[in-house]
C-alpha cells in the first residue's frame, strides 16, 4: 500500500511539474511576440494661409483666373481673412417704358451671376451670408421705386474641389424687399461635435451661380419685380448689402461683416 501511495505521488508531482514547465514557455513565447512588436509616431501639420491668398475661380468651368478676369464677372471684394466673401453679383437691369396697362412691370438681367465664398479657418465651423436691399433713389437721391423686389431663384453650389453632397452648403431661392430686413442667401452646418471637419458643410472655396438655362439674352434667375404705380421715370439705383458670418444661419442674426454691390 505505502508504495502505491508514493507511486501515485510521485507521478501527481511529475504532473505538477510538466504543466507548470508549459505555462513558463508559453509566457516566454508571449514575452518573445511582444518583444517582436513597436510602435512609431506619425505627425503632419497645416498651416492656416496667408490672408491675402484668396483664389478666384470662373464660374462656368471652376478654373482659377486673376482679379482682372474675375471683375468681368462681379465686384471683387478684395477681402482678407480666413473666412472671406470674394465676388458677389453686380445686377444692371435693362430699362423699359412706362405702360399704363401694366400690373407690374418685370426686369432681368442679360448677364450670368454668381458669388464665391472661401473657408480656411481648418475648423469645420460653418458660416453664412445674408444680404438686403436699400430703397432705390433717383439722381437727386430721392427714395424712389417703392415695394420692389430682387428675386434670385435656387443657385447652382459648385466648388473646385471635389466634394460630397453632404459637403455642400445650402442655397435656396430668395427674395430682397427694398427698404426691409436681411435674409439668408446661403448656409453651411458646422461638423458635429466630436465629429471630424469633413462632417462640416462649407469647407473650402464654394461658388453660388445663378446661370440662364437658356440661350435667351435675358437671364430669367434673377429678376427685379416693380409695382405699376411705383414707376417713375429716370435712372433708379440701390445698393445690396451681402454680409458674412461664422457658424450656421440663425433666423433674426444681426449683420456685422459687410459688403455693397449695386
């Protein structure tokens, strides 16, 4: 019996000592692959541009072109910054008689419109431009034309740069009455948070065209819309005050950063 007992033992510690042998390779092999294994650090960084470095762009083909090409096309800004209005429509509608039997009397341009927004603030913050109208005044600088309004319909958001549809900023037709309050032009949503800058609408340099889709002179997006019995006669001019901003649109914000065109 005492030498089975100290069989069975001895064979328990044999045992013992087998798995315990295993368990110690296989932590070494462990260590070994570990060993095997490194990591390394990978930078890159951006700088944000000079502030005079803007490019402008020809609406119809997205090519860069220089100032004195790009004020054939609308009044360049000449403005600096990271975040800048570059062209906004130069309007020059066409004149007609008075006519008695008119409702109202409707007047579009013979040329193509655009404006062109740059974003390079690398934040993905979004922004927005809103514009208004003054009242038109005559030679003398009386306030004439009353109750007008500059419509432009939907614009066509393009940009030189490849991009996503969720990418682009929003702009919806809009309708300038003379005399009265801002409205919103166009609108880029910030990334959500937490979210990268790609997430954001905006980012980069975006042009809003408002082209004819026809071979008419006439170009029917924008259009001036006077009542009949507003009509005098003479040369009527106004100016449309477009106004940029950080951040998405919010109904009833208060413009800061402005420009004119007539």
């Amino acid at each position: 019996m005492k030498m089975k007992k100290l069989a069975v033992s001895m064979l328990s510690a044999g045992l013992v000592m087998t798995m315990g042998a295993e368990a110690v390779m296989g932590n070494t092999d462990e260590e070994n692959q570990n060993d095997r294994s490194a990591t390394s650090e990978v930078k890159v960084q951006f700088s944000v541009p000079d502030e005079a470095d803007v490019k402008l762009y020809n609406p119809e083909n997205l090519k860069k072109i220089d100032k004195d090409d790009a004020e054939k096309l609308g009044k360049v800004t000449n403005s600096k910054g990271k975040l800048t209005l570059d062209v906004v429509p130069l309007l020059d509608f066409k004149g007609k008689n008075i006519d008695a039997s008119y409702e109202e009397y409707l007047f579009y341009t013979e040329s193509d419109h655009h404006l062109q927004v740059t974003d390079r603030r690398g934040t993905g913050a979004g922004w927005n431009v809103t514009a208004r109208a003054e009242n038109f005044k005559d030679a003398t600088g009386a306030m004439t034309l009353p109750s007008s309004e500059i419509t432009f319909e939907e614009g066509d958001v393009q940009s030189p740069v490849d991009f996503q549809k969720s990418q682009k900023p929003t702009s919806n037709g809009f309708t300038l009455e003379t005399g009265k309050e801002a409205t919103k032009v166009a609108s880029a949503n910030a990334s959500p948070e937490g979210e990268a800058i790609d997430k954001a609408q905006g980012v980069g340099a975006w042009l809003i065209k408002w082209f004819s889709n026809n071979e008419d002179v006439e170009n029917e997006k924008v259009k001036l819309k006077v009542p009949a019995r507003s009509a005098s006669a003479g040369e009527h001019t106004t100016k449309i005050i477009w106004t940029m901003e950080d951040g998405p649109y919010k109904s009833g914000q208060v413009a800061t950063d402005t420009t004119e065109s007539q």
